[in-house]
C-alpha cells in the first residue's frame, strides 16, 4: 500500500497491496503461531492462551490474598490492563462481591466469602469453597 492510502478492504477481502504481492491479509498463514493455539517453538498449546478462570475469578483471588494490593499490581499479576482491573473491580462490586473501603488515599477491598458463584453450574458453591479449592489454605 502506497504512503497515505487509507485501507478500506472488507474483512476478507484483500487490498490493493496485498493484490500487488499476492497475499491476502487474512489468510491463516499471515497469523503468528499464538494466535493458532500453537507454540512457535514446539508446535505443542501454549498453556497461556487460555485459562479454566476467568479474568474476574483472577481479580477477585488476587484481592482475598492482599486486600490492599494496588490496581497496577492486579493488573500485572493477571495479565490485563489497570482500567480492565477497574472495570473488574466495579462488576465486583455490583454483583455483591467484594467491598471498598476507603482507607486515606488507598482503597481496601472486603471479598464477601459466603456469596454464591453465578454460573448454574457452580452456583451451588461459595467464594469459600472456590478459594480453598485453588489456594494452598493448609
């Protein structure tokens, strides 16, 4: 693509550029290894492509094992953006949760053991529960 072109192809279709080399930019070969599900080093999964817990389940572990942590700190430990972490954090909140206390210029966040979890699946379970089976308690 020339300087200052501006790509209007439809997903799928490809460009002028990609016409002129005879590529297309949405042929599966373009794509990294990651994004197949494959390691580039072995061809085997990457176990970092996906997780049994979601990012939510992550926050709100990462919270019950230091109720002081800092949002950057979450968002490192789990691999997600500070505004992510935020917006988590509120869901949270919503749902009943977990508590914020204001405590100076820092908040302290309350997990509320004994809720049950959402999904019809599991929602015969506690946080309690979740958190004993996942975290060393011993």
């Amino acid at each position: 693509m020339a300087r200052g072109e501006v790509n209007t192809a439809k997903k799928g279709r490809p460009t002028q550029a990609d016409r002129n080399t005879g590529r297309n930019s949405n042929s599966k070969q373009d794509k990294p290894a990651r994004e197949s599900g494959k390691s580039a080093r072995s061809g085997q999964a990457d176990p970092t492509r996906w997780t049994f817990f979601s990012n939510h389940a992550h926050v709100l572990i990462c919270l019950y094992q230091d109720s002081e942590m800092v949002l950057r700190n979450i968002a490192s430990r789990v691999g997600i953006t500070e505004r992510a972490v935020q917006s988590i954090i509120q869901d949270l909140e919503d749902a009943g949760y977990l508590e914020r206390e204001r405590v100076g210029r820092c908040n302290h966040y309350h997990v509320i053991h004994n809720k049950h979890l959402r999904h019809p699946i599991e929602e015969h379970c506690t946080v309690d529960m979740l958190f004993d089976v996942i975290l060393d308690n011993a």
